[in-house]
C-alpha cells in the first residue's frame, strides 16, 4: 500500500493552492471535445476508479464500484479514523489525505472519479476531475448551490465525459413501474403530488455549537475545503452536518433526490415556475443564519407540457405528513417516506427510492397495470460503468442532463425554506433569477480564499 500523507494527516500548505492551478495541471492531460476514452479499461476491461470520500456513505459507493468488478485504484478521506475500514479492505489502493493531491499524482493512472463528500465539496473536486477528462459519480444532491450545478452541467458537456449522481433509487424496478403506470395513463391525469420525508432525523434549527479541539485523526482545513473558516464541534462531523447550510442541503435536499425524483421523471416535470414556502419552523433565536428548519412545506407548481396539465407538487418534512386522501382504502397508509400521485383514475402511492408502487383506492383491482414498455437497468453503478466501456453517456440515466435540473428544482425549495414561511420564488431558468433578490444570492456561490471551481 503507498501512503502519500503526513504523519498528521496533512499536506503543505502551497498544497491548497493546487485546486485554482488545476486548469494549468489538466492542460498537460487529453481532454477532448468529444467522449473521452478510458485508460484502464484496454488490457482488462476494468476502469481504474479513484474515490473522494472513503468512509461513511462512500464506503457504499465504493463496494459498488468494487462488486461491479472494477479497480479500486485510490482511495482519499480527511477522516483516517473513519476510513480506516475502506483503508484496510482494499490494501491495493493508494491512500491520500488530500484529494487534490491523489488528482495531481495518479490523474494518468484513473478512468474516473467517486465523489462521495459533504455537499460542500462536491463541486469543487467533481469540476476539478472534469477539467482532467475524467468521468465522474457525485453523490446527492450534485451541489450545495444552483450556480454550482449548472457550472459542472456545462463542464460536463465540455470533456464529454459519463456522469451519474447517487440517486440510487433511479435504477429501481420502481422507478420504471412508476413511469409505466403514469405515462401509459393507467392512473388517469395527474394534477397534484404528495412527496414526504421523515427527516431530518439529525438536529436542525440551531445554532452553531461550541468550538472543540479536531481530533488527530482529522484533517479539519481539508474538511472544510471551500467553506468558511469556522470552529470543529463533533455536533457536525461526522453525521450532523446536513443540517448546517455551510455543508448540506436538509432534509430536502438529502431526501429529495431519492423521492421527487419520481415525479419529476414520470411526469416530466422539467424547472418549477414557482415556489411557495407555507411552513419553514424555527424556535431557536438566531438559527436562521447556521442551519436549515426542523420542518417544511414547500409547494412547487410546473407548468403545463407536452399534452399535460400544470402539476403542483407539495413537499412535506420533519413533523408534516402527507394528508390522507379522500377516497384512500382504510386499510393503506401514507408513506412516511415517499408519495402519493393523484390522478383522474386511481390513486397511487409508493416510497423512497421508488420503493413499490401501489394502487390504494378501492378500484384498485380494476387498475390494468401497462406494458413494460422502459429497458430495465443493470444496477445505478453498472450503468455509468457501462456508459465509459460503451462510450455511451446516456447509458447513464442519471447523468448530468438529469441530475442538474432535479438538483435545481431542490435547492429552490432549500432556498425558498432558509428564508422563511411566506416566501414566494418564480423561477426563471434563464436569467437565474427568482424575483427576490435576498433569494437570487442564495443561487450563487462563493468560495474561502484557495478554493474555487
């Protein structure tokens, strides 16, 4: 096993400059303007994969990757003591601290690279390997911001390269049950959707906790990478940062990708035209300025497109549930997780991920379940490994011509709930501006000196 880091975990300080000279570093690399071919998959068909993020929910990522029967070729956590499982599984893989570092030394020895962060940081090293021509698997959701999103949609489309976001449930049996039944018109017109989640199940509407000493293991600079410089406190990391706006999105952006998702693909629903925040609760004096609401709803409307009528969709978290139904058989529930699509002919229900799709009003054994009519997919993580071998980007369904809006249609409930109950957004995709000028700052991003896209 090669180690690159330093006994304390950390690189030089000059090394933090690396990120803004990358343009110059990847100039020294093939980027094409077209589909860029893998190096690793010539002699053995296997790709090599470096991994931004190796412990927590990257470890997932990682096996993926790994039972998809591809190389484990490097690996980088700024967390050692959370890492340390990945470290010891692969024993192969090189072994960085710093992610700009594991780029710039084994950048023409990998194929592709797993983001797998906080939300902060997934633009900065997802831009960063697509100025290298390198493929790229980012976690959900794909940005902290829409400015972000759009800026790695363009680059993407520039290196012509694969791309997925770890929207896992998008390659469920589900998830094409649920295209099938809405699009075939088995359910009727559906004006009005439901989506809900039970989180945050960590702690939001508060203020940011008191300093702690970093423990060794940590490498709390790289952690916070392009974020302010602000204290460690063990209430963030490793688990609770979702709830901080420096680091994540809330709930509705950790969840939503896994459940608006299926609206939005089934009905095509495209950008919002508007945004409505009803409910945005907050108790803690100050919370506002640190951490996202402990609970939210947040009405989306979409305009009518392609033969169908407007859809308003309603997002419900933390202590909101999704209103029962009239005409919802005694004997179902609503999901805790999940949606409930209203349409003309039946109503339908199903869970996170696109988790089993169900018919729940009393006709519901007269519903004629449609054709399969969608290609069923291999595995979320076999399909962008797929895409590379095949040079096919699109074999990737969600890719970043996916991914991008859906991030885009989140983040405008996030920014619509960090300012409060009452507020009113109208979208408008092409200038990125909302009609609110304390929102249109939200859109955009900013970076701690050292640090940029």
């Amino acid at each position: 096993m090669t180690r690159v880091m330093q006994q304390n975990g950390s690189f030089p300080t000059s090394r933090r400059r690396f990120l803004g000279n990358t343009v110059g570093a990847a100039s020294s690399l093939t980027i094409l303007s077209g589909f860029v071919k893998s190096r690793g998959a010539g002699a053995n068909g296997k790709l090599n994969i470096a991994f931004v993020g190796a412990g927590g929910r990257a470890a997932a990522n990682i096996g993926g990757c790994a039972a998809a029967g591809q190389n484990i070729h490097a690996l980088c956590d700024v967390d050692s003591a959370r890492a340390a499982a990945s470290f010891k599984k692969y024993p192969e893989a090189k072994i960085y601290i710093d992610w700009r570092e594991m780029l710039e030394k084994e950048g023409d020895k990998i194929d592709a690279v797993v983001v797998s962060t906080p939300d902060h940081l997934h633009a900065v090293a997802t831009m960063a390997a697509l100025k290298m021509g390198k493929h790229v698997y980012v976690e959900k959701p794909l940005t902290l911001t829409i400015s972000e999103a759009r800026a790695l949609h363009e680059a993407a489309r520039k290196a012509g390269v694969c791309t997925q976001m770890g929207n896992t449930g998008h390659a469920s049996e589900g998830s094409r049950l649920i295209n099938e039944y809405v699009q075939s018109g088995a359910i009727g017109e559906v004006s009005q959707v439901y989506c809900r989640t039970n989180r945050p199940v960590w702690p939001q509407d508060l203020v940011r906790p008191a300093e702690e000493p970093v423990p060794d293991t940590l490498n709390w600079d790289l952690w916070l990478g392009p974020a302010a410089e602000k204290p460690y406190s063990s209430q963030i990391v490793p688990f609770k940062w979702r709830g901080f706006r420096d680091y994540g999105t809330g709930a509705l952006g950790d969840m939503g990708a896994h459940i608006i998702d299926h609206p939005v693909w089934a009905l095509d629903l495209g950008l919002p035209s508007k945004v409505t925040v009803e409910k945005a609760d907050r108790a803690v004096p100050g919370a506002e300025k640190d951490s996202h609401p402990s609970s939210c709803i947040i009405h989306y409307e979409f305009a009518a497109k392609d033969g169908r009528g407007p859809v308003k969709l309603q997002w419900l978290d933390g202590q909101y549930k999704i209103p029962r139904p009239a005409g919802m058989r005694e004997d179902q529930q609503v999901p805790d997780n999940g949606c409930v699509y209203l349409g003309s002919k039946h109503l339908m229900m199903h869970g996170s991920h696109g988790g089993t799709p169900s018919i729940i009003d009393p006709n519901f054994e007269k519903f004629v379940a449609p054709p399969k009519t969608l290609e069923r997919s291999p595995g979320h993580y076999l399909e962008w490994i797929e895409a590379i071998q095949q040079g096919d980007p699109a074999r990737a369904k969600s890719n970043f011509d996916v991914a991008v809006p859906l991030t885009e249609t989140l983040l405008l409930g996030t920014i619509g709930s960090l300012l409060g109950a009452g507020t009113e957004l109208t979208w408008d995709p092409e200038t990125m501006r909302t009609g609110n000028e304390r929102a249109d700052k939200l859109v955009q991003h900013s970076y701690r000196e050292g640090w940029s896209l």
